[in-house]
C-alpha cells in the first residue's frame, strides 16, 4: 500500500490563542473519576442476561495434548458452552501481530505455561471456574527449550516447524524468530586506535506491564450474525484484523468499541480474551463476559523480553569512543507477537545516544518455551540501554573521566548519524539533558534522621520494615542518557484516522471528535480536545467513544498517540477551517478586504485576523449548517532496515531524556531506597505539561521497578513461578523518590506543533541510572537488573 | 458454600463444635486469599465479625489479653508501651488498609511462616487462649507451630485472645523484604530483652519451616549479659558477643531458596538484623530508667 502524502501542518505566522487550548494543563475528564473510584472499567461492564467465560490453561511449558474430554465440565449445571480447537469455526485457527503464529486455542501442542487450551462459558464465573476444573486433559510432556544454548541446540526441539513469516527464510535456526544485524564503518581498524577497551555481559529480568486493570471484555452477538465486542486494548483495528478472520465473519461483522482501559504499557497490543469471547458469544447466543483474575492476567499477556547482552566498547584516551561491537539476544518465549520489532530497535538504537562510527552489532530474538514476550514501553531500547549505560561507566571509569563529562564527549546531536546510517535531523539535546539533572542540587543527606530519638525509617532503605537506623548505609549517585524512537518503523504505514464535525448548538459552535485512539490512562482524550479548541477556536469539544466506526487510530504505543492522533485531530480541523473560511468567504466575502486576502483564524467562536480583528462570528458563517470531515495523516514514510547491513532510514523521531539518580543502599542487607530520581527530556512541545509530567514521573518509576524489585521468574522448566502481586513486586509509594522534572521544548518541525513522543523515553535511563548509584554505593559490578539483595551483598 | 454468622462467642463455639471443618473468618486477609487463588474452596465459613469481644483487649497488672481480631492498626496506636515488638511487627504487616482489618489471630490461624506477628509472640513468651465447647487451654507459643500452615488448634477450637507479658524492657522487630512497604519477609527477626528476669527471648519468622526460636543464641546471650554484669552496668555487650549472637541466631534458622531469597541470603540477612536489634534494644535498656519500679 502507497502512503498517501500527507499534506504539511498548513503554518500560520501565529498561533491561534485558546482557552484550554494545546499548552495548557488542561485537567483530565477521567481523573477525578478513576481517584474516586467511580470510573467505569472494562471490568466494570454488565449485560442483562450474559454469560462469564473461562478459560482453561495449560499447566505445562510443553506438551502434547493427546485428548481432551469436555463432558464432566458440560454436565456443570449452568454450563453453556465448553470449546476447544476442534470447534473454531474456520480453518484459520491462528493470530498474530506480526506472524501468524499463535493458536487460539491449543491444537495438539502447548507451548508456554498457562497457554489457552479450552473455553468455557457459564451462568456464573465461578461455575464457569469449577467446570474449567473438571475439564480432563491428557498431556503428554516434552522437553522445553528455555535458553540460548537449548533453543539453538542441533537437537532442539522446533517450535514452528511449519513457519511461513517472512522471516523464516533468513534465520539460521528455526528458533530464531528475527536477527537483524547492523554494520558499519570498520570496527576491527578503530578497534586498533582504543587505548582502553570495556567489554560486559548484562543480563535483564521479565518486567511485566503490571497494569492494574486485568484483561475484560464484553461480546454480545448480533442479530446480523456478527458480534459486538467492548473490551480494554491498546489498538482496535488491530485486534479487529486478528479477530474477524478467525471467527469466519466478514470485518464490518465485528463492531468493536473501547472500554475503560485500566493501564496498558504494551501488555494490550496483543490479543488476550477477545476472540474467546467473541466465540463463546456466537456459539451460546449470549452475551459473554470474560475478566481475569490477576493469576489469568499475568499469563494472559506478553512480557518485557528478557535480554543477555554482550558489550564491546573502546575508546581513546581522550575519552572518544573508537567503536562498538554488541550482541543482544531477546527470550521471545513461545509465541513471535512483536519480537521481530523489539529485535529491530534493540539493533538500530543499541549504540543509544551516543556517536560511534564504527560498529558491529547483532541482535535476535529467540523462540523458546518461556511465556511469551511483546510490547512493553520502551520496546527493546530498555534492554540495550542498561547496557550501554553500564559500558559507558565502566569505561569513563577506566580513562578515569566523570561519567557525564565522558558521556558528555560522544553525545550525538542534530546532524549526527546513527549506527543505521539515519541521520538525526532533529534536536538531540544529549549533553544538554545530562548538564541540567547534573546541575541540580542533591537532596539533604541523612533525612531520616528526626529532631526526636527514633529515626524515620520511611527515609531508610528496607523503609518500614525496620532493618536500620543507618548502620551500614551508604549513599551513591548515577547517571544515565536514553535513546528512543517514536512511531512505527521500518517502513510500516503508520497512520490514524480522525473525525471532527463543528455545527452550532443552542447559538454555540461545538465540535465533536471521534477516534479510534485508544485511552489507556495517557490523556489522550484531553489532548484531542486541546487541539480541536486551538484549532477550531470553539470552547465546547465532545469526545466520542473509540470504536471501529471509524478509521484506524493505530496503536496507543511507541510513544506515538499525541504525534499521530492529535496529529489527525489537526489535520481534520485544518480542512475544517478551510471550509469555514470558503463559506465565510461566500457569505461575507464582500463586507471585507481581509477575507481574500489575510490570513484568518478561528478564534473564540469567530473568525478573526491575525491582527485580531473579528470578521464574524463562526454561528452566521455556518448558519446551520454543520462541517464534518474524516482524514488520515500520517508521519513521513520510513523505510525498513537492510537484512544484512541494518542501514536505512528505520524510525520517524527520536525522544531523549536523562536521569540522575540518588540512591541510599544499606551495604549489610543488599536494601535500597532510592531517594531522588531526576529527570530530563525533550518533548518538543508539551501539549498538556501536567499530563508530560506524568508521563514522565510514570516512567521513571516504571524502570526504578525494573532496577530494584520487578522480574517475573520463571524456573528452568519454563514455568512461571510468582504469577501475583504476592510475589511480583511493584513500587510502592514509599519506594517512589521525588521525582523532579525538567522538560525542554525544542520543536521537530517533521510534527505537530514540534512535539516528540514523551511517554517510552524516561523508562529507559531510569533503570541503569539507578544501578549506577548502587554500584557507586557498594562497589559491587551489578550487571543484571532487577538487583537484588544477594547482588549487593554477594551471597549465593 | 455456607456461611454462618454466629452472634455470639458462645454460638460460635457450638457452631464450630458442630461443624467442625467450617473455617473461620476474621479479617479475611489471609482466607479471601486464599479463596481467591482456588487454594482451598471451604464448605462452610465461620463469621467471626459479630462477635465484637475479639476485637477488644484489656491490660491486666501483668499481661495484655488481645482479643484474636484485634486489627494491627489498634495495635499499633493503642498498645505501643505495652506490647512494642508486636507493635513494631504489626507497623511492617501489608498496608493501611490490611492492618485496620488483619490481627493476630488470623496470623495466627494461618501459622505462615512469614507471619510478622509470630517472632514478636516468640520473643516475648504470649500464650494462645483456644476455646472450644469442651473448655479453655492456655497454648504456649512454643508448642503453638507444628509444621508449614499447621498449628497446634483442634478442629473444634477458636482463638479468643492471645495473653502476651507486658514489656519489662525493650522490643525490637525487624523484617527483610525486597520492597520498603507492604512485602512479605525474606527473613524477620524479633528480640525481647526481659530485664526482670534478666533473659532474653527471640524470634525468627519466614526462614524455617516455622516461626522459631533461636535458643542457643538465647542462652549464649543472657550469660554473656550476666557474666559480663551487662544489666547492672548497663555497658553494651562487646562487639564479639554481638557477633557471636548473630553467628547463632543466623544458624538457628533452617531457610530454603525461593522466589523470595534464597536460604544463604536470609541466614546472612538474620545475623545482620540480630546484631542491630541488640544494638537498638540495648541501646535503649541503657536510656531507660532502670530501676525496677518502673519495669
Ligand atoms: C495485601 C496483603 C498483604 C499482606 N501482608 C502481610 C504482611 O506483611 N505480614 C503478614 O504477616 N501478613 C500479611 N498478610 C496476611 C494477613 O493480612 C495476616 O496474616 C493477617 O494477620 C490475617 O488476619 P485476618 O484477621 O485477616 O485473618 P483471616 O484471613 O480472617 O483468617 C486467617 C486464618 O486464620 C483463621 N482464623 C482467624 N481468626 C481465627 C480465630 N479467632 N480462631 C481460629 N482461627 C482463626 C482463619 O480460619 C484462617 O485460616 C497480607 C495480606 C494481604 C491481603
């Protein structure tokens, strides 16, 4: 498919002033809603008369399923339905985001522990639950790939062995799912020209998006045949594209519309309870509710990649990088969903910010039967910048520089090259990032110490658990730069769809968006109506349920939402605008020079000049009659990268930010407090600051969780074994630091109003910032996040 | 599944004599858990909320008998002077709002060994009053663990107090997790000093099959306390005793390596958690007025 060009943001000599408009701190609508507890999620849904469905998983890594006997779970009074692969309803049995590669329900063979392997829809949920139970299925166990050496073993066994993706033909193993390697310059010379050369092997732990709202939806069957589908997800028309097809329906059969999404990270681009839904909806006639407990949850999406990386870096004495030489490999688990992307930016960005010319990296991911792994913010640029940033300590280290000066030498800016061969021709304020969190005074030392007697533990590490009263504390400061793209790459089209209609209503102008966007809790729909009143220059916007009715959003991932959606939202007010004028230009054309002339603007319900003179008010210019227009828009074309060079134009902008982390680690016990973790990023624009602030503090606290406390463990028989928040920490409040923020605004002209994808960047230095502090405090190597207290304290 | 509201303690007692396999609830933090995560699925649960005796205490010249559903906040604001390491333990359990709902005797019910409440009960030498039709027993909080999740009721039983001795001298409780709030315990560590008797007690949670005591680290200490005359002079017991303390109590623990630490962690971790809670707890014995009117 040819991108249809889009037309450049039409750019005025000023920009139109509004209330609540883009710049403004607008508060969310949703915000009060969800402290209070009265937001409705998608959990929260309910139908008259409907079913809750269950879904049976399997409790091995691998196996064969030799027979499964539904007749004890459908002889459960209250039972509909209980399926299983032999009653989908065509012969497409699979989905997938990218390959093709997932079944929808076990066919023979699981997989990953906790893959679906039966359905079951019943009158209660926990009768669907104890029907589940009874389901007999007959396993016959295989032996699991977990790791490099077994996923890549002459012997091991095949996942896929019938893989028709397109990367099939190119890997050297079947259990390779992508290799994207990245060469360039002439590494082995510049190698000769290091006076010090650093090389290290980091390993990263499975992060889970740990979202708090599970896996809900609603399928409610049509009388047309088709089914209604209201569920939580990142990307409609994605889920939509993997769902009608398995289901046998045409697309415009399966109606989808956005329930309340409670958090998403990537853990919602894949599919998880719809077309289960959808199939047990269709198969009883009645509406289905499926929900996941938060044990279903944590097998019911895709994880962070866990990462072994290898590290070459060599430099000269003057603190200049000579070359690079990397290989990452990404446990992908059963299933590819989007490892082939993660693979593609874990290539392109594993040099992170930095200008080294001479590089020779390799980067794959692997299918092994772990549980499956996808999108997760940051998307393979989190991986490689632990450690690279880890490379880059340990080198300043060894010429003796201080860190941020040595960073400071090879930090890239606008004009430099990537290790793709792209150029950054946009800011790239590295050293500027890194000079402000530097320039920030430390937080006060020892703030557990009170006027009183008694110490506040809420400031010591182990906090209230009462493990020191600052015996063997000791502090550390570090500091980290991150690299990451924004928007879809490698030549995918990227685009989304928006749809503004401006009418009068009761003497007012009023406009109305609908969009596909999904709101996961970023504020998107806030910046869709602070653009609209900028644009438009009418107060009262209306912000339509997302749903299928309306073009493709695309994702709400890779940063991209405000870049992309709010980039339809202005690009459908700027046609709106030009219809405005051409009427006004009819109606009232002769009552002023300006109308042909000047540039005009909407402005507070009227048509002004730029000098602000009023022409008229927008109510006689519509005089009833409504403007509504659909458009798409899309960011420049990319292109994919060379299969054996990685070289090409891959990624539509880069987003920078920069950490300086204060952590007070107690050296005994292998405990931290992080005490501050400041922030700096370049958003181009701030839309709304309050909501960049968010994202911004969101992040930063989303790596401190992966630095110190989050990793799903899985056993060398590949089976999970902390499915919980008993035992899948997340940060706490008394584990989140002040968090202060510094946001610079220097504009990418390529967007709307100069902005930069914000919400993916301060997840990526957060966490090797973090490290670096602990290793200044202890001393110790720490290669491998999460740390945990056996790290620091050397214990096996 | 049934569930049966008794009104009173008296027809809590007939009904858990009647059905015995009914399983109480009190908070429910730790059975709606449970239930939650298919671990055990009851025929019938025992109410115990009615009953608003359990959740009061009264002090006594020499104990505190704590009603079993005393919620870990009361504690925590109500019986600091008297009960300081429960008190301390109670301020590490979960959050605000798993402690305005959990106390003890579900703790105690459950028998986990990460229950924070088992080391404080340890150090300070508490007895569980079980109450069945057939009368009352006072259990010692020695004999109260068999085994993983199993204590020492009978099936027709039900804690209504737990009878802890008053604090002579000082308390500490210490927990390790991998997280600064709301975690359960790598390993947890308490330590009572009872100067009246001029012993010391101990608690180790989560690092055995049990909560336990570390004896011989017990012993060790009180002689090194007497034989140095430690409680007359109030002098902090040398570095090397201290040490020794911690060799000990870390080999009185019997850990395991799961997904929360592994079993030579938590040994290091106990002996680093028993030489500070001495430093604190004699600290603090030394601060304090010692003469014996106002132990
Ligand atoms: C989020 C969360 C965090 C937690 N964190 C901690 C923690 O940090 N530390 C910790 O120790 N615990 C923790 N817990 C577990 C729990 O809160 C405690 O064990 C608490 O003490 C249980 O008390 P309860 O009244 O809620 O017990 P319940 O759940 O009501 O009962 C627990 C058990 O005790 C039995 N029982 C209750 N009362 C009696 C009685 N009077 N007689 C006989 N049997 C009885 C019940 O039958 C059941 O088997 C946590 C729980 C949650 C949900």
């Amino acid at each position: 498919m040819t991108a249809e060009p889009t037309r450049g943001p039409r750019r005025l000599t000023r920009a139109p002033r509004a209330a609540q408009g883009v710049g403004v701190s607008v508060a969310r609508p949703d915000g009060t809603l969800k402290v209070t507890g009265e937001f409705a999620y998608a959990s929260d849904m309910w139908h008259e008369d409907m079913l809750w469905g269950h879904t049976l998983r399997s409790p091995h890594a691998h196996a064969r399923v030799l027979s499964i006997d539904i007749a004890a779970a459908l002889a459960v009074p209250g039972v509909y339905a209980v399926l299983t692969h032999d009653d989908l309803p065509t012969s497409q049995t699979r989905y997938g985001l990218e390959c093709l590669d997932t079944p929808v329900l076990a066919d023979g063979v699981v997989r990953h522990h906790g893959e679906p392997v039966a359905l079951v829809a019943a009158d209660h949920p926990e009768t669907a639950r104890r029907a589940a139970a009874r389901i007999a299925v007959d396993y016959e166990p295989l032996p699991v790939v977990h790791d490099e050496a077994t996923a890549l073993a002459d012997d091991a066994p095949v996942l896929h062995p019938h893989r028709d993706d397109h990367h099939a033909p190119h890997v050297r193993h079947p259990n390779i799912v992508h290799r994207q390697p990245v060469r360039r310059g002439d590494p082995d010379a510049a190698a000769a020209r290091a006076d010090v050369i650093v090389t290290g092997t980091y390993t990263v732990g499975m992060q889970d998006q740990a979202f708090l709202g599970p896996e809900s939806g609603l399928a409610v069957p049509a009388e047309d045949g088709g089914v209604d589908l209201y569920v939580a997800t990142q990307w409609l028309h994605s889920d939509l594209r993997q769902i009608a097809p398995v289901l046998g329906l045409p697309e415009d059969k399966v109606r989808m519309t956005l329930s309340g999404v409670g958090g998403a990270f990537g853990g919602r681009e894949d599919l998880s309870m719809q077309i289960h839904g959808c199939l047990l909806a269709l198969r009883t006639g009645k509406p289905v509710k499926m929900v996941y407990d938060r044990f279903q949850s944590f097998f019911g999406h895709v994880h962070r990649h866990p990462a072994t990386l290898w590290y070459e870096h060599g430099a000269t004495r003057e603190g200049l990088l000579t070359h690079m030489r990397c290989r990452i490999v990404l446990d992908g688990g059963a299933y590819a969903s989007s490892s082939p992307a993660v693979v593609g930016n874990a290539a392109s960005l594993s040099a992170g910010p930095y200008v080294v010319d001479h590089v020779d990296i390799e980067a794959l991911a692997l299918y092994t039967n772990n549980p499956p792994c996808g999108a997760m913010r940051g998307f393979g640029a989190v991986q490689a910048c632990f450690a690279y940033e880890s490379q880059m300590d340990k080198l300043a280290a060894e010429l003796g520089l201080d860190p941020v000066e040595f960073r400071r030498r090879n930090a890239m800016s606008q004009g430099s090259r990537l290790p793709t061969g792209q150029v950054v021709d946009a800011p790239a304020p590295v050293a500027e990032l890194l000079r402000r969190v530097k320039a920030l005074p430390l937080p006060p030392e020892r703030q557990w110490e009170t006027a009183g007697a008694a110490p506040d533990v809420r400031a010591l590490p182990g906090g209230l658990s009462n493990t020191t009263h600052g015996e063997g504390v000791v502090r550390g400061v570090g500091y980290a730069v991150g690299i990451k793209n924004v928007g879809f790459s490698e030549g995918f089209d990227d685009y989304s769809t928006a749809r503004v209609r401006l009418e009068v209503a009761g003497g007012e102008p009023v406009a109305t968006v609908h969009t596909a966007a999904a709101e996961v809790g970023q504020g998107g729909v806030t910046v869709q109506a602070q653009i609209v009143r900028t644009e438009l220059g009418v107060q009262q916007v209306t912000i339509q349920p997302a749903d299928t009715r309306v073009g493709s959003a695309g994702s709400t991932s890779a940063s991209r939402q405000t870049y992309m959606t709010g980039g339809a939202v202005r690009h459908t007010c700027e046609a709106i605008r030009e219809r405005v004028l051409a009427l006004g230009r009819a109606r009232f054309g002769g009552t002023h020079p300006a109308w042909e002339h000047a540039e005009l603007l909407l402005e507070d319900g009227k048509v002004v000049t730029e000098a602000g003179e009023v022409l008229a008010a927008l109510a006689d210019v519509l005089d009833g009659q409504a403007i509504d227009i659909e458009q798409e828009f899309r960011h420049r074309p990319t292109q994919p990268f060379d299969r054996m060079t990685g070289q090409g134009f891959g990624h539509v902008q880069y987003s920078f930010a920069a950490h300086r982390a204060v952590v007070e680690v107690d050296t005994e016990l292998g405990l931290v407090k992080v005490v501050e973790l400041a922030c700096a990023q370049d958003v181009g624009k701030a839309v709304n600051p309050q909501a960049v602030a968010g994202q911004i503090q969101g992040g930063t606290v989303q790596g401190l969780g992966l630095a110190v406390m989050e990793e799903i463990l899985v056993g060398p028989d590949a089976k999970v074994r902390n499915p919980s928040f008993t035992d899948y920490l997340i940060p706490t409040i008394l584990d989140t630091p002040t968090l202060p923020v510094d946001i610079l605004e220097l504009a990418d002209h390529h967007a709307p109003y100069g902005l930069r994808g914000a919400g993916e960047a301060p997840t990526l230095s957060s966490t090797p910032a973090v490290v670096s502090a602990i290793r200044a405090a202890t001393g110790r190597a720490l290669t491998r996040v999460p740390v945990r207290p056996e790290h620091i304290t050397d214990t096996p | 599944m049934d569930f049966l509201r008794p009104a009173s303690w008296q027809e809590a007692l007939a009904a858990k004599a009647e059905y015995p396999t009914a399983v109480p609830i009190a908070g429910g933090t730790d059975l709606m858990v449970e239930i939650n995560f298919d671990h055990r699925r009851p025929d019938a649960l025992l109410d115990l909320n009615r009953i608003t005796e359990l959740r009061e205490w009264e002090t006594g010249r020499q104990t505190v008998r704590l009603g079993a559903s005393v919620p870990y906040s009361r504690i925590m604001e109500h019986l600091r002077a008297e009960l300081p390491g429960l008190a301390q333990a109670a301020h590490t359990v979960a959050s605000p709002q798993i402690r305005n709902r959990g106390g003890v005797g579900g703790n105690l019910g459950t028998a986990s060994p990460a229950g924070d409440a088992h080391p404080a009960l340890l150090a300070s030498g508490a007895r569980i009053e079980a109450v069945s039709v057939r009368g009352t027993r006072m259990i010692d909080v020695d004999d109260f663990y068999l085994g993983v999740k199993r204590n020492a009721l009978a099936p027709d039983e039900l804690i209504r107090a737990v009878h802890l001795p008053k604090a002579t001298g000082p308390q500490a409780f210490a927990k390790v997790g991998t997280r600064n709030a709301m975690v359960i315990a790598v390993c947890a560590f308490g330590l009572a000093l009872h100067p009246d008797r001029r012993t010391v007690r101990t608690g180790i949670g989560s690092a055995a099959p049990t909560p336990v005591r570390a004896r011989v680290a017990e012993d060790f200490l009180t002689a090194a306390l007497a034989d140095g005359g430690h409680w007359d002079s109030g002098r902090p017991p040398a570095p090397s005793v201290a040490a020794e303390f911690a060799r000990l109590v870390a080999g009185a623990a019997n850990p395991i390596d799961d997904v929360r630490g592994t079993a030579a962690y938590r040994r290091h971790a106990l002996g680093v958690l028993a030489r500070r809670t001495l430093g604190w707890t004699w600290q603090a014995y030394r601060e304090q007025d010692r003469s014996p009117a106002c132990a």
